[in-house]
C-alpha cells in the first residue's frame, strides 16, 4: 500500500523519467576530451599533408637557392636567393616554363664536378654555331645583341672559335665575362645536368620580383644600329 520513495526520482506533473527509456545521458565532460582528441588528430593530418605537399613541391616544381659569385653580374648578385623551376628538367615542352630558351638563367650541376652548382645564362641552343669575335656573340653568323652585358665586364676572352652545340646540349655564359668560369673554359652543358630555371628572387629586398630571361635578340651580322650596337673595343691589344 506503502511505496517506499525511490531516491533521485523527480516527477514533473504527468512528465516522469521514465516515460522514455531511450533518452541517453551525455557526461558532458568525456563528450569534451572526445572532441578535443578528434581535432588534433585532424590537425596532425593536416599538418603532415601541407608538410608532403611541400618536400613534393621542392622536389619536382621549386627550389631556393643561392647565388655564390660574382659571374652574373649586373644581374644577380653574391647571396642573393632564388627560387628556380625544376620543370625544365623534365622538358615539359607544352608548359611555358617546361623547358629552356636562349636568355634564361639556368642552375645546373658543373660537368666536371657534379658536387657542385653553377648559375649561368643561355647563350647557345642545340644545333647552332656559337662563336665570338672581338666580345661579340654570333650565333650562326648572327650577332646576339646583350643588353645584359656592361662592356667593362667582356674584355677577356674576347675571341672564341666557332663551336657546334650538340643536341640535347647549351652553350652558357655568365653576365660578367670577365669573371665567369662558362662554357668557353670547359664546354657544352648537358641537358640532363641543367635542374632549374631561375625565375624569382626573394632576397635582397631590395631587389625581390621576377626574373627575366634577358632582351637579347639577333641580327644579321651587316645590320648597322648604332643606338644598340655594343662597341668594338680592341681587346686584343690590352691582353
């Protein structure tokens, strides 16, 4: 007749806890520390995701490096950084900056020592003549006119037999003639050593932007510009 009162039993006019016996009772405490748990695994995931995105990048797309010398001056400087495009090594032909054109500035491993990088510009493609007469560039018979070049810096070597760049091979030089170990010295540089295409330069500040691969362009050999026209020096005499 009696029930005893059953403890932590609340009734709510005709609402009783045990109308509905699929209610679930969240312990708002674990709900917490699950959800915690949850976001920093996906954090992590994330995290490792951006972190192989990038080694992938370096690895086939983009690289820093950094200038060492004075062989390209005007145009690059001792320790600046650069960031090259490896696409050219995989000669991507249909890709603008998939492969390699006269005027870039290309970073490739030295053919006499592999363990070390050069940076330098190409002057000669596969199949043409290359020679130069009194520090001026011809490329089959054409002068290669270098807005690039200071005349003060191309008074050495300034006369080179004509030399046929082999396929799959370039011909490069670096903006300071003077003082620029190149292919006059050593050779052709195969197209399997050449890595990457220098395109932007982060640093110095005062520099940062995008490179350009040089306004050079040719002419024939009798074509007379006098406002584009770098002069004759003899440089003969003076070595």
């Amino acid at each position: 007749m009696f029930r005893p009162k059953q403890k932590n039993k609340f009734d709510f006019g005709s609402v009783a806890a045990g109308d509905d016996r699929d209610i679930k009772v969240v312990k708002f405490h674990n709900k917490a520390m699950q959800g915690l748990w949850f976001e920093s695994l996906r954090l992590l995931r994330d995290v490792i995701l951006i972190f192989a995105v990038f080694v992938l990048f370096i690895v086939f797309v983009a690289q820093p490096v950094v200038v060492e010398g004075t062989s390209m001056v005007p145009e690059l400087q001792n320790g600046e950084r650069l960031i090259v495009n490896k696409l050219v090594y995989y000669d991507i032909k249909s890709f603008s900056w998939g492969h390699i054109e006269r005027g870039d500035i290309v970073v490739f491993w030295y053919p006499q020592d592999p363990s070390k990088s050069f940076v330098k510009r190409v002057i000669g493609l596969p199949g043409e003549s290359v020679e130069i007469r009194d520090g001026q560039v011809f490329i089959d018979g054409q002068i290669l006119r270098e807005p690039y070049i200071h005349a003060e810096q191309n008074r050495s070597l300034p006369n080179y037999r004509p030399m046929q760049v082999e396929a799959h091979h370039f011909f490069v030089m670096g903006d300071n003639r003077d003082n620029s170990l190149d292919s006059r010295r050593w050779g052709l540089v195969p197209e399997k050593y050449i890595y990457g295409k220098a395109f932007f330069r982060y640093w110095r500040p005062s520099n940062l932007g995008f490179l350009g691969k040089g306004d050079s362009r040719l002419e024939e050999s009798g074509e007379e510009d006098q406002d584009d026209e770098i002069p004759n020096f003899d440089y003969r005499s003076e070595n």
